[in-house]
C-alpha cells in the first residue's frame, strides 16, 4: 500500500524522528556543499489551487536538490480547471510522475488523490490541515532548543489549518502545548482527540497571556487567512488582545522565541518589533520548509 502524508498523525513518532532526522543531515549536508542526489530522475507533481510563495519553491528546489524535479501544475494548467474528476487525474498523474503534492482547499481533495493515485500524495496544506509546516517547525524546535524534552509551546491566534497539524505535531513529540484562541476560533475538537489519543494532553484557553505563562516558544499565525476576506472586520474585532507583541512575551520564559508560519501581517497577529527581534526565528523556520520536505520526500520515496 503506498504510504501517504495527509496529516503529521500519519507517521508514527519513530518515523517522524527519522523525518526531521534525514532533513537536518539535508540541511547539514547543503552546508556543507556536498551533493545529495537521493532521488535522481524522480519527478514531484505539485498541484495548486492556492497559490504560495514557500511551497511552491522550497519544494522545486527541494527535488533539483535531491536529483529529481518538480513540476507545477495549477488549477487552469490541467483538466481539473475544465471539470475532470480528481480521481482521474490522480490515476492519469500516477502514470508519469513519482509523487503528488497538492495544496487545495478541501481536505477531502488530498483524501482523493491518495485513495486513486499509485504515488505517495503529499498534503502541502488544506483548509483543514498543514503538515509539512509542522514538520519545519518541529525541525526549528529541535535545533534551537536542543531536543523536545521539558518544552513548552503556546499558540496564540487563529485555530486554524496550521494550528490543528501543529497541536498534532506536539503530541507527537511530547511538547507541553497550549493553545489560546477567541471563543469561536478552537481548533476542531476531533484534533484535540486525535492528539490526546497520541499521548498528547494540549490545553485550549481563551486566554493568551495565561497560554504565553513560561512558554518556551509563542507561535501565530495571520487571523485572516485566504478566502476570509469578507470576515476581515469581524475578526479583527474578535481577536482584539490576541496579538504576540512585547507585552505578550514579558509572561514567556525569559530566552522564549516566536515563530510564524508567514505570510505575516504585520501589526496584526504580530508586531514588526517582534517580528524583526532576536527572539525571531521566522525565517529560519521557513528556510526549513525545505529541509524538512527533502527528508519527508525521501522517506516516502525509500531513498
């Protein structure tokens, strides 16, 4: 049965390990200037409905990297823009490409792909998941707090996509995490099960600066995500105080650091100050985007 990657809850916490494990000897191993050709003449078909900045090219340049390449394929470029079924196009993909990337807005869309096509599909962010940031994220976790043991996290915002696969990934990685949101705004209860299922014990607030208390790590996203333009009022109405600024990290352990998954609006979720301090690990986490992605398309794909 080929192996999928829809949520971060479909590795175990050993393969996950050996995940991150494989991109940080990547990340190493680019340092270093040394070739790591694992996956030659392998191709990735990378199907957009969403558009993205980081996707798109820590993938591309993830597969030249690794020997392989990538193709983009958006939503008007294949038959799905002229009304093919996706089950169709998963079968007819599976016979010229090595794996599938899709970023959609249904998550029953990835479920699709990955029940018809003979490829590993690779969720790269549905309205209801993002496990390939979570994988970047635990990476930059790892590197920076040397390891998961005794760290605590907090989410601070939106209880969306990126929040649910985090909640996941925490779980999976022992990490204390609580996550604070508008009434409204949780993440899906179903998640919160699936994470205490793994061991997990995530605690949801409505509270930031009881979630931000001695918290090793603050993490927020934009309130305002892609296709929520017309809440945009609403929102900026509810999440009032829910902003990750100076005053949110005095409560945070003294040497906390932030993270943002970005696009960030700035003077929104977070401040520039923040944003730009030295608590910042914004781009270091997206730069591991693609070291986390090369060790996930290499465990997939048995390199």
């Amino acid at each position: 049965m080929t192996e999928n990657f829809l949520d971060v809850d479909d590795l175990s916490p050993d393969e996950l390990t050996a995940v991150l494990d494989k991109g940080a000897a990547y990340k190493e191993l680019l340092a270093d200037g040394e070739p790591h050709r694992d996956l030659p003449d392998r191709t990735l078909g990378m199907l957009f409905q969403k558009p993205s900045t980081r996707t798109r090219v820590s993938f591309e340049t993830g597969m030249t990297q690794l020997g392989g390449h990538a193709v983009f394929l958006g939503e008007n470029d294949i038959q799905l823009g002229r009304g093919e079924p996706l089950k169709d196009t998963a079968r007819a993909l599976s016979g010229y490409v090595d794996a599938l990337m899709a970023r959609v807005f249904k998550h029953r869309n990835v479920e699709v792909l990955a029940e018809y096509a003979d490829v590993p599909v690779v969720n790269g962010l549905t309205d209801d998941a993002h496990p390939c940031q979570t994988l970047a994220d635990l990476l930059t976790i790892r590197e920076t707090e040397g390891g998961f043991d005794d760290v605590s996290a907090a989410w601070v915002g939106d209880g969306n996509n990126v929040a649910q696969s985090f909640a996941l990934g925490c779980a999976l990685t022992d990490v204390d995490l609580t996550v604070a949101t508008p009434e409204g705004y949780g993440v899906d209860d179903d998640v919160v099960e699936r994470a205490r299922d793994l061991g997990g014990d995530p605690t949801v607030t409505h509270d930031p600066v009881a979630a931000a208390e001695d918290a090793d790590v603050i993490y927020t996203d934009v309130w305002i995500s892609m296709g929520q333009e017309d809440e945009r009022d609403v929102r900026m109405n509810d999440f009032e105080g829910f902003q990750v600024c100076d005053d949110l990290l005095d409560h945070a352990a003294p040497d906390a650091t932030v993270l943002h998954c970005l696009p960030a609006h700035r003077g929104e979720e977070i401040t520039d100050a923040v944003i730009e301090s030295d608590r910042s690990l914004v781009w270091r986490q997206a730069e591991n985007r693609m070291h986390a992605q090369k060790g996930l398309l290499a465990y997939l794909l048995d390199a």
